[in-house]
C-alpha cells in the first residue's frame, strides 16, 4: 500500500514538473538564451581585455628599448598613449619613465597624468596613496599653500603611511615661507602621531629644535632691548 501511494507521488511530482516546462517553455527559452549570451560577452569581453594589455605591454616595452637605443623623444607620443589608455600597470610605468627621464616638462600636463592615475584607473589603496604624495611633491617647489594643501590634505587627514611625510612636507613649506607659527604646527602634529615613522619623528623634533629655538630666542632678544 505504502509503496502504490510512493510510486502515485513520484508519477504526480513528474507530471507538474513536465507541465511546468511545457506551460513555461518560451519563458526558460529566453532566460538560457539571455545567460548565453551574457556569458558570450563576458568571456569575449575578457578576451579583449586580455589583447588589450598585450599591447598595451608590447607598445610600453618597445618604447623603452627605442629610448634606451637613443631615439628618446620618438617613444614619447606612445607613452602618453599608455597612460590615457589608463590600465592599472601600465599607464603608471608609463608616466613615470616620461618623468624620470624628463621626457615631458609641462606642469599642467603633469599633473594632468597624476590625476589620471589618482582618479581614473582604479590603483589599490597604497599605490594611490603614493602617487598623491609623489603628484605634492612634484608640486612642493611652485605650488602656493592652498594647491599643495588640496593635494595633501586627503593623506593628512586620514590614516595613512604617508601622513607624516606629507605633514613635513607643508612644515617645511611654511619655514621656507617664513610662516613659523603654521610650521611649528606641523612640526608638532608629525611629533604627536602615534605609529609615526621614527626618522621623519626625529626630523621633525630636530628642527623645533633647532629653528623655533632660535626664532624665540630672537624674539626675547628685541623684547628685551
């Protein structure tokens, strides 16, 4: 009996399922059409992506061996194409051969390919974090005090390895300036960090030292007389 009312449930199960693939067929047609096809994109996407950076590596590479056989501004129509091709390894290795080698000199269009790699190619958070700090420095010698707190204060502000370097940065900036008060601030802030990089720390100590000390001095001195 037990068995007769399994084998009734199975052949029952059975039927609805036939009956749903037969009552929804169109419907399960289209969904299987539609993951096809979205698997075809996805593989041929990758694909391209794939040949992409082949030549993307192929153009960067030839372009290094024609500089280094001394044709050395003929390569550099290719290295601005990789970088505004903007690929995570190859656009990086790109502008930094341009700037190492002082293939390009303009500072609108150097900064226009540190923001390139800052903003646009997706750079893991260090990496990034490192070319901000690189993109202020490059800016240390020219910029006026609100450019190079634009482009350090998003490392000053947060938790970064580069906070401190930058904070020294804009310290020495201010000494240069004769801005004492705003540099001793900074001085005091790479001082007060906790985790602080020990030798930007000591640097730091060295020159409130040193250069505050004898600013004070000073002072008391006219106050005196």
């Amino acid at each position: 009996m037990d068995e007769d009312i399994e084998i009734i449930n199975t052949q029952t199960r059975n039927e609805k399922i036939k009956n749903f693939f037969i009552n929804n067929k169109n419907s399960l047609i289209s969904i299987l059409v539609i993951i096809i096809l979205a698997l075809i994109g996805y593989f041929s996407f990758e694909e391209y992506q794939s040949s992409k950076r082949e030549k993307l590596a192929d153009k960067y590479d030839l372009a290094v061996i024609r500089y280094e056989a001394d044709n050395k501004y003929n390569v550099i129509p290719d290295l601005k194409e990789v970088i505004n091709a903007k690929d995570k390894t190859y656009s990086p290795l790109a502008f930094y051969f341009l700037l190492d080698n002082d293939l390009i000199n303009s500072k609108d269009e150097i900064n226009n390919y540190f923001d390139i790699l800052i903003n646009d190619i997706g750079l893991d958070k260090k990496f990034k974090e490192l070319t901000i700090f690189k993109k202020g420095l490059y800016n240390s010698d020219f910029s006026d005090e609100n450019e190079l707190l634009a482009i350090f204060n998003p490392l000053i502000k947060a938790d970064s390895i580069w906070k401190p370097h930058s904070l020294y940065i804009m310290a020495e900036y201010y000494l240069s300036k004769n801005q004492m008060q705003k540099s001793k601030e900074f001085f005091e802030q790479i001082v007060s960090l906790e985790n602080n990089n020990s030798k930007i720390k000591t640097k730091a100590q060295k020159r409130l030292r040193s250069s505050f000390r004898a600013s004070q001095n000073h002072w008391l001195f006219k106050r005196h007389f």
